[in-house]
C-alpha cells in the first residue's frame, strides 16, 4: 500500500494532488466569475481528469501488477475505439478476435520479463499470422487496406503502448534509489501529459502561424515550439529525482519527448481527419475518447523506452 511504496513515489503523489487541488480551486473561480455555461468544458475536463488520476493512483498503490493490468486494459480501449471507428471487412470480423487475443499475452510476456518475445510478437508473428488468417476468408477486394488497418492498430495501440508497461520491469537496480520502475513510467506519463498541456497553453496564447493546417488547424509553431521548451525544463529539472539520468540526457529525454509527442498527437489528428471524425470517442468528458489522450503516448513510450534501454541495460 501506500506506505510500501518508495519515498520519492509517495513525494510524488502528493505533489500531484496538490497541484490538482489548486486547478480545480482555480476552475471554480472561474466558473464563479463566468458562469456555467462558459466554463462547461473546462469543468468537464476536470472532472475527466480526477477520474483519470484516481485509477492511476489505485493502481499505484495497489501493485506493479496492477499497474500492469492498467496498461493493459488501456491498451484494450484504445484499440476498440480505433476499431469502431475505422471500418473493416465484414468478413474480417473473425480476424478482429486474434487481434484483440493478442493484448493479454503481450502483455503476459511483459509479467514474465520476456523481452525477445515482447519486442518480436507483433511486429513479426501477430504481423505474419493475421494476413494470412484473413488469406482464408478468400476475399481479396480490399484484402491490402483491411491487412494494413489491423495490422496499424496493433502496432499502435498494443504494441507501442505495451513500451510503456514494460517500463515497471526494467530492472529495478538501475533506478532503485528514485522508485524503480513505477517512477520510470510516472515520470514518461507526467512528461508527456504536461507536454500536451504545455503545447496548448502557448499555441492558445502566442499561436498564430500554423504547422500542418490540414492535418491540425490548432497546432501551431509557437505552441509547438513552446511546449517542447516547457517539456525539455520540466524533464531537467524532474527526471534526476525520478529516474537514473543525468542532467543532460534529462534534457534528451526532455526533447524527445516533446517532440515525439507532438508527432504522436497530429498522426492521430490525421487519421481522423481522414475519416471525418473530431475525437475518437467520447468516454472522457471534454477529452474525448481513448485515442485522443494517449495518442502523444503512442510515440513517446517507445521512444523513451529504448532511449532509457540504451542509456542503462
């Protein structure tokens, strides 16, 4: 429990709800000030955001494993969501099943250490075996786009993700003085939040020439500019206390975060745009969907995965 865990973790906690206190302290004023109507976004996406915190932090005081199993049913959401967006084959539907078998033993490999066959079951086996499931069905109108849709989600969805779970079973050697490997994955999920949050801020306040106006007409140079800025002090000034890296491959981390998760956010953007569709869903309250709050984490967990992987093991 809560007393189990590592100093810095419980040090952590704490900060985060009071900055969250104080947001919200600061969203009823405005509603005060404003009134209902103006402010019914801002106070749903509040709302979505203690619910949010709240599973993460009963997870985190609960067990690695039921971080795990977080990461995981995570994983799942957001690869129904994509797939209730995108249409696939009719026929193909039998297929959606393996696909959807894959997420428990993934993440089953992530449990049991396994890194050659984490790094490996998708991108080679799930990538191999699905096509040649819907092969089968002997169907080939449409058989390529169908082959590339599933097959995207996964890589997407699951397997990207799946970098993010597999931060808690690093060896816990290596960041044993800051948290472990539950430190790792909060300081990847708090940077890339804030990186998110960050990149709104200064495009909503300084933004004005765009970076991809058909993609994402709300991404703009200084929001994208200015939140990297953000993220890369944030990541220095955090990651020494949460995680084994240095002052200047913090920095790095800062950085590549920042960016990737920009990336992450307008590749998604993309694809809904190309199905004509706003947000992914609507299960989070002035978020959207699934996709739409981790689609920054989609580049960002794999990414700072290897990056720590390749600094430490």
């Amino acid at each position: 429990m809560l007393d189990d865990l590592h100093l810095h973790i419980q040090i952590f906690i704490a900060a985060l709800s009071g900055v969250l206190i104080i947001t919200t302290l600061i969203v009823a004023v405005m509603r005060f000030r404003l009134g209902a109507e103006a402010t019914v976004e801002l106070v749903a996406r509040m709302k979505s955001w203690w619910y949010m915190i709240a599973v993460v932090y009963l997870a985190v005081v609960t067990s690695k494993t039921a971080m795990l199993v977080l990461m995981g049913f995570l994983s799942f959401l957001a690869l129904k969501e994509y797939f209730s967006l995108i249409p696939v084959r009719r026929i193909d539907r039998r297929t959606l099943f393996w696909a959807y078998l894959s997420i428990p033993l993934q993440f089953y490999w992530i449990s049991i250490e396994w890194y050659g066959m984490f790094i490996i079951f998708i991108p080679v086996y799930m990538f191999l075996f699905l096509p040649m499931n819907m092969v089968f069905r002997e169907q080939s109108s449409g058989y390529l786009k169908a082959v590339g849709v599933i097959n995207w989600g996964l890589m997407t969805t699951v397997f990207s993700l799946g970098h993010a779970a597999y931060l808690l079973y690093l060896p816990e050697e290596v960041n044993s003085g800051n948290g472990g490997g539950v430190s790792l994955l909060l300081f990847l999920l708090l940077v890339t939040e804030l990186n998110d949050i960050a990149q709104y801020l200064w495009g909503k306040k300084f933004g004005k020439r765009k970076v991809l106006p058909q993609i994402s007409p709300n991404k703009t140079w200084a929001g994208f500019l200015g939140g990297v800025a953000t993220t890369v002090v944030i990541s220095t000034l955090v990651a020494p206390w949460m995680t084994p890296m240095s002052y200047f491959h913090s920095l790095l981390a800062g950085l590549l975060i920042g960016v990737s998760g920009f990336v992450g956010d307008i590749t998604i953007s993309a694809v809904k745009r190309d199905i004509g569709v706003k947000d992914s869903g609507s299960m989070l309250p002035g978020h959207g969907g699934i996709l739409d709050r981790v689609d920054s984490l989609t580049y960002t967990a794999p990414l700072f995965f290897h990056y720590i992987y390749y600094l430490y093991y």
